[in-house]
C-alpha cells in the first residue's frame, strides 16, 4: 500500500473539499485513463484494489500510471475514548480527488481490454467515475 515516507506534520486539518482538479485533469502518459467525477478521499486500500483490478485484468500488459497518492493522514480515537484527550494517532492515509482528476492511466494494451479493466477498476472506488480516451 501507498504511503509517504516521510511527512513534515503528523497531524493534519480535516478541510473541504471544493472545486474541481486544476491540475492533474488530461491524460499526460497513457491512451486511456479512469477520471472522477466527484470530490471525495480515496484511501490507500481502494487505491490498491483498484490498481490490483487494473493489473490482473490486463495480465500484467501495458503500462500503468497512478496518478493520485494518498499523503494525507486520517486520524481515528479508539472505541469508548472520552471527550477532551485530543486528537486519536493516524489511522491510514488517504488521497483528495475533485472532480475532473485523473486517477489512472494506462497505455498499451487494446481498447476493449483497457475499457473493462477500468470499469473494473472504478467498481473498487466510492466515486463516479468516467473512461477518457486520447
């Protein structure tokens, strides 16, 4: 699973999540990629089904590009903690995704077998996803 090596703060704000992808929204590396088209966080876990998803349908052809990476960290309080003892340790780590962000590309396989492998893929995810072609 993804995660960052090093992180300046442990602990971040949970923030809002406005607006669409300024960056990060057209297939720079590969023919055919997997876009979102709601605001959400996608954690390393979904992140890796999806790609896993990806990679077993293509049989390891092709070549993969994830486009997202999950440096967020996402804190969670044990069970029955009490108010007032701060914030709980980081949990798991999750990637921000606004609309219009690519998520994966992939290159070099057929379009029929990239097309499946990427609604498979987008199954794996809590979001909406679209298929864009170059």
């Amino acid at each position: 699973m993804l995660i960052p090596k090093k992180a300046k703060y442990r602990k971040r704000f949970k923030g809002k999540i406005k607006g669409v992808a300024k960056r990060g929204s057209n297939l720079d590396f590969g023919e055919y990629g997997l876009k979102a088209l709601e605001p959400c966080l996608l954690t390393s876990r979904q992140i890796e089904a999806a790609r896993k998803a990806i990679v077993g349908w293509t049989k390891r052809g092709g070549k993969l590009w994830i486009r997202v990476f999950p440096d967020k960290p996402i804190t969670k309080k044990p069970s029955e903690a009490q108010m007032g003892r701060g914030k709980g340790p980081v949990d798991h780590y999750a990637a921000v995704v606004k609309p219009g962000r690519m998520i994966f590309e992939l290159a070099g396989v057929d379009e029929e077998v990239a097309t499946e492998a990427l609604k498979r893929a987008g199954a794996k995810l809590p979001v909406k996803t679209r298929i864009v072609r170059q």
